[in-house]
C-alpha cells in the first residue's frame, strides 16, 4: 500500500501517501493502520517521524489514536468538522477583522440565500416564516428582547444554510452565527430601529424564496450583511 517516503520531505510524503489511501478507498472507515513498526519499515523512515505523522493526520480527523492491546490507527469518517473547528478558532481569537467577516459572509449567505430558493418546499418556506413570527415577537417587546430577537435570527439564518441543502454551508453557517455574538456585544448597538431593519429584511427575504427568485435573494442576503457592518464599523471608529 505504501512507498520507501521520499527522503527530501520525509515527514509530509507519510501524511500524504496515508491521505491519498483513505481518500482512494484503500484504507476504509474503521480499518487500522498497520502498527507503527510495520509503518517504519514500510516508509524506511523512523518511529519518531511515524509518530508525528499519525498525531497531524489525527488533527485533521482522518484517523483516531487509541490506546491498549487492541489499539492502533483507525480511520475515521472525513467530516466538515475540522473546517469549522479552524473557523470557530479564527472567530473566537478575533484574529478576523470585522471587514473580513463580513466580506466572508457576504459570499457564503448571499449563495446559501440562492440555493434556498431554488430548493424550498411549501414547507421549508413555512418553518421560516414561523422562526419571523418570533422575530416579530421579539421586536415589538424592544430591546430587552434582544437576546431573543439574536436567537431567532440565528435560528432563520440555520434553517436557510439546511435548505441549501450543502453540508460545508451548513457548517460554517453554525459556526459563524455561534460565534459571532462577541462582534454584536462589542460593535453593535441594541436599538429598536436595528431590530426592525432586520425583520424586513427576513420578510423580504422570505417574499424572494417564495417566488423563487435567487437573484434577488442573494441580494437581499449580501445587502443586510453590508449594512450591518457598516452599523458595526461607524462603532469601531468612536
């Protein structure tokens, strides 16, 4: 299954060589790899280059390390997971700047906004109009429902990323909107006049997937995220 590593990049032709087998089929969901000795020998490399090689591809949640006399390296399901570990980490440490989010969020909701309308059924169209109903409720109470309004909208924007129908949409989304509270507490003004924006917005929104109209949901979706950045970014500069 494996080649003597290449001896000028020894450590990424293992990890490369191991990829392309779980990626080619030859190494399934749940098999072992062969012990690490085998490994060595395979690769005409040292234990310690093994080693490291497996902890990356265990990083990248292609295989899982498990202990005792019957563990080993197992394959592991390839998931959306890691991606969206990498793009919580980035959101989370504020490494991101307020423009690179939103310019980022633009394009993924602005295309996830598209998909939704040409793939919405009656009822996909009827669960969002029931997460706006909360909305509403949630604008008309005024700010101190604010952190009910976020949830909804949080909500609205899940249930667009699941009508899409794309799981690295799906993914992402959920990691965004789980993390992207920390830029609305900080730049963010809670005011009655923001909340009803973005329940027109949802109508909207709603009105353009209804009449399947991607067009003009996409610019529906990529138009709120630049306004609200630009809530965000006049704060930025006080």
């Amino acid at each position: 299954m494996f080649k003597v590593a290449k001896q000028n990049r020894v450590f990424q032709d293992v990890i490369y060589q191991i990829e392309d087998a779980i990626f080619q089929g030859k190494l399934k969901v749940g098999d072992k790899l062969p012990a690490e000795r085998t490994l060595k020998e395979m690769f005409q490399t040292s234990r310690g280059t093994i080693r490291e090689a497996l902890r990356v591809l265990e990083q990248k949640g292609l295989i899982s390390i498990k202990t005792g006399t019957n563990g080993g390296a197992i394959v592991e399901n390839v998931s959306t997971g890691v991606i969206s570990e990498s793009l919580d980490l980035l959101i989370r440490s504020q490494s991101l700047s307020l423009k690179h989010l939103a310019q980022f969020r633009e394009d993924i909701e602005g295309n996830v906004t598209s998909l939704a309308a040409q793939n919405a059924s009656e009822n996909d169209i009827l669960k969002l109009k029931k997460i706006v109903e909360k909305v509403k409720i949630a604008v008309e109470g005024g700010v101190k429902l604010w952190d009910d309004y976020i949830e909804a909208d949080n909500e609205f924007h899940m249930q667009l990323a699941h009508i899409a129908e794309n799981p690295i949409y799906i993914s992402i989304i959920r990691t965004v909107h789980e993390n992207i509270n920390r830029y609305y507490n900080r730049f963010l003004e809670k005011e009655n006049e923001r909340m009803q924006e973005n329940y027109q917005d949802m109508c909207d929104i709603i009105e353009a997937i209804e009449n399947k109209d991607s067009n003009k949901a996409q610019l529906l979706a990529r138009t709120h995220v630049q306004r609200f950045n630009k809530f965000m970014e006049i704060n930025i500069d006080k």
